[in-house]
C-alpha cells in the first residue's frame, strides 16, 4: 500500500528538499517505487529528479488546485510519495497535509526554526496529520541545539532519533541527482541518510 510523506516547513533554508532526495534515493535502492510530488515554485526537487534521470521515480510538478489531486494521483503510481511543500502557501500546506501517512518537519539547529516549527504543528494538529521532526544540519559543535531542544518540547514536538549534519556530502550529492550514500557510501553522511530512511520507514508500517 503506498504511503505519502509531506516535507514541510515554513520557514526556508531548513533543507526539506535535501531530505526528499535522500529519501527518494534510499527508498530506490531498496527496490520501492517512489513519486515525487514537487509543489515548490523554485522546482529544486524537480531538477534533481530529472538530473537522476531513473525511471523507478515518477516526478510530479503541481500547484494549486491540482495539488490535492495529484498526490491521490501520486500514490497510485508508486509505493512511497514524497511531497515537497513551499513554505508560505498556507492553503497549500494544507491540502498536503490531509492527503499525508506521515509529516517531516526539518529542523535547524536555531531559535527561528524552532519557532517556525511551533507554528507548523499547530498546523498538523488542526489537520490531524502525523508530524515528525527531523533535526537537520546539526553543527558538529556549538550552535543552538540545547535552546531549540528546549523550545520544540515546548511546543510538544514529537522528534526522530536521527540526527542529520550539516554535511557538504549532502549538497554535493544534490548537484549531481545522487544521494550522499550513493556518492560516499561510507560516509558519515551516508549513514545518517541510511538511518534517516530506515526510521520514517518504521513510523509508515
């Protein structure tokens, strides 16, 4: 049965696009067919699917009124869907929320995410949809990961136990339609992409 995993987040740079990928990737690797569904007016998602060029992943590019649609459409096409929201379309953000089985909300490392994050599961909660956060580009050292811990228990936040770095293997990967364990597949970054994978997968069984 497929499964519909909505990356969302208001506010930009949190790298739920990067995230899509890596998902995308790790899911073919396992012999899962995979959509993307891209309602991000910048089409980044788009572009690295169309660089990857393979034929297990069906991209979608929508908007508007068509979005709810097409992610029904979407799951009928593939085992696993991803739908890459934008951050200030809240109508949007909406409609993807009642069509998910799971909510991904990326996470830095900082007081505005953590803020912006609040807000986004206010929204979840409103739509009854499944949130899960995913803390992304984890500074090795330093930063603001104790106060933005503190600020998402707050906000009651229920988050994965994967941690994603802030990695240049991530970007890298990115630029070239791969993910980071098809490009340093014994990577610091590869293996927290393979645990990142691994866990959303259990929360959709």
């Amino acid at each position: 049965m497929s499964k519909i995993v909505v990356l969302a987040q208001q506010k930009g740079g949190s790298g739920k696009t990067t995230l899509a990928a890596q998902l995308a990737a790790a899911w073919r690797a396992d012999g899962q067919s995979v959509a993307l569904v891209d309602l991000d007016p910048q089409r980044s998602l788009s572009r690295w699917a169309k660089l990857r060029g393979d034929a297990g992943i069906t991209l979608i590019e929508s908007k508007d009124w068509r979005a709810g649609g097409d992610i029904r459409g979407a799951a009928k096409l593939a085992d696993r869907v991803l739908v890459d929201c934008p951050g200030n379309a809240e109508s949007l953000l909406r409609t993807a929320l009642r069509e998910a089985s799971l909510v991904l909300l990326p996470c830095q490392p900082t007081p505005l995410d953590a803020w912006a994050t609040g807000a986004m599961l206010d929204l979840c909660r409103k739509e009854k949809a499944r949130a899960r956060v995913a803390l992304n580009r984890v500074p090795a050292r330093g930063g603001a990961l104790d106060e933005t811990l503190a600020l998402l228990s707050e906000a009651g936040a229920d988050l994965l136990t994967t941690r994603i770095g802030a990695r240049v293997a991530f970007s890298n990967a990115f630029l070239t339609g791969q993910s980071a364990a098809e490009v340093q597949p014994r990577s610091r970054a590869a293996e927290e992409a393979r645990d990142l994978a691994a866990e959303v997968e259990a929360l959709l069984q």
